[in-house]
C-alpha cells in the first residue's frame, strides 16, 4: 500500500466545527497566534525552509473580505488562514510598467515573496505545511471557479469561513468539490510497466496512465475503462493501492495497480490526440533510459512517481 504521499499528509485538526462561527475570521486577524499562508492561482508563499508562515501583523495590507480569507484549522501552536492574492494581481500596468488595478502595495509585497507550485513543493513540505498548502491551493481554486449558483447563476456569498457558498436567490448551500480520478501503474504478465506519452507534456515524459470516473462508473471500471480507451489493453485483476489530493483543481486521485488480461492482444493502439505514444518497460529498461535522460518521470509530489517507484522497487534518480 502507499503510505505517506506528498499531498496526502497533514498535521492540523481542521476544526470544522468552528468554521460556522460568524466571528471566527474577525478573531483570527486579530490574534497573535494566527498564521497566514499566502495564496496566489496555484502557488503558495515558500522559502527553502518549506511552507512561508505570516503573522497577521506583518500583512497589514491585504484582503480579509469573506472568499479571500480561508480557515485552514489549527494545531497546538497556531490557527491557520490562507490569504487568496487576487489573480490578475500586478497584470494591468501603465506605459511605465507600474501597476495601476489599484493593488499597487500588494503587488510590491507579493513580488518581494517567493512562491512555488505545489507540485514541485509537496515531496519537501513538512506534514503540517503539505496539508495546510494542499487545502488552501484546493479552496482557493473551488472559489475562483464557484462565484454563481450552478442551478440558477445567481450570485452565491461565501460562509462558513470559505467552506461554504450560498445561493443569494433560492438560498442552495454548496460545498467544495471533489472529482474522482483514476491513476494506475499497468502491469502485464512478464511484470513490465505500461507507461503514456500525452499530447500537451514535453518530449520524453512518460507516466502512469490515468482519467476522471464517469457517472454511474465504480473505480475498477473506471480503471478497466479508461485504459481500454487510451491503449486498447484489456484489464482483468484491480488492486487499490492509496490515493491522495491533487487541487489542479480540485481532484482526488486513486491509484490502482491493475494487471493485464491473460491471453489479451498486446498490441498498443493509442488515439494520437489525447495520448501519442504509450509502451512497456521492463525495470532495467526504465532504470536505464531514466538515468540516460531518455525517459522523464512525473514530478516526486505526484501519486503517478509512487506508482512507479513501488513497482520499480526503489526511487528512481
């Protein structure tokens, strides 16, 4: 089973009950212990130390308006918000490149900050800031996606601390959204490993092949499915194997080591649009072609990179 992925820890008590508190927020920016991480589309405030923890005090400037202020939860130690820099932060600027969108002072403070992505960041993230990361990058994107009801387009206001949205018109509660994926390390009877090339990533990477569950499909068939659908190889035995978040935006990946059909045609047939190549390895093969430069792997951060690496045995350089 695979244990401890990236985004899948966590070291905080999300608190839920507190999040109903009209007051909470107000509270939060007011108190000593409060930490603020910084938020900006798909990146978070970091440092080679790991996660970049504010005081409140030290942000005197920026937004707690309810949407951009996000209850994380809390530990012994600290409360946890997240700060949601708007996206368009420092875009529109004047013939001397100064902005001029009226988040002139923010933009300065947020060009003096480092950020990263949290796919590059999650494999050296502590517990504590891998769940604090992981949950606001996820929040954040729910909002950014979700300021109108999906049944009447009304206007929806934000509560529960960022956990919820509230239809302004028929007065509908929703929540954050999850959607299932599938991820799977394709293994056939000699023990090889079926790894895809897909259309959009560079030259040369290659990885477990993967795809959203369709409604009224259960994991296995959805596993089944979309191999089947991007290599033409039948599936028969389906082992779980772990799952993690991955908020880009808002999925759950579950990964499955799934083993091909005895006595199936082995032949690869991919689409050439959605996946352009696709091939199995034996480990000395990947081993070699990895540390040669010819194959690329998924970043460390991902649940494909543990797939591989539990079938391979050991990390892969």
């Amino acid at each position: 089973m695979l244990t401890d992925l990236p985004l899948a820890r966590s070291a905080t008590d999300s608190d839920d009950q507190r999040r109903t508190d009209p007051r909470l927020l107000a509270a939060l920016r007011v108190a000593p212990d409060t930490r603020v991480v910084l938020v900006h589309r798909a990146l978070v405030a970091a440092d080679e130390a790991g996660l970049r923890l504010w005081r409140v005090d030290e942000l005197p400037e920026l937004s707690w308006e309810a949407g951009d202020a996000l209850y994380l939860g809390r530990d012994d130690d600290h409360s946890y918000v997240a700060l949601r820099l708007p996206p368009d932060l420092g875009e529109v600027r004047d013939l001397d490149g100064v902005p001029v969108d009226g988040s002139a002072e923010a933009y300065a403070f947020a060009q003096a900050t480092e950020f990263g992505h949290l796919r590059d960041l999650g494999d050296r993230l502590n517990d504590r800031d891998a769940g604090l990361a992981t949950t606001a990058i996820a929040l954040s994107a729910w909002h950014e996606r979700n300021s109108h009801c999906p049944r009447c387009g009304a206007a929806t206001d934000v509560a529960a601390a960022g956990w919820e949205r509230h239809c302004v018109v028929d007065g509908e509660i929703h929540y954050p959204r999850t959607d299932a994926a599938v991820i799977m390390a394709v293994v056939d009877t000699e023990d090889r490993i079926l790894l895809g090339h897909a259309a959009h990533w560079p030259e040369n990477r290659f990885s477990t092949l993967a795809g959203y569950v369709e409604p009224g499909e259960s994991l296995e068939n959805a596993v089944r499915r979309e191999v089947w659908e991007e290599t033409r190889i039948e599936i028969d035995g389906v082992e779980y194997r772990g799952s993690q978040p991955w908020p880009f935006p808002c999925s759950l990946m579950m990964a499955f080591r799934a083993r091909v059909a005895e006595g199936s045609d082995m032949t690869i047939v991919v689409d050439g649009e959605e996946i352009t190549d696709a091939r199995f390895f034996t480990r000395e093969e990947l081993g070699n072609r990895v540390a040669a430069g010819e194959v690329i792997l998924p970043m460390r951060s991902s649940i494909a990179r543990a797939l591989i690496e539990e079938w391979y045995g050991r990390p892969l350089p």
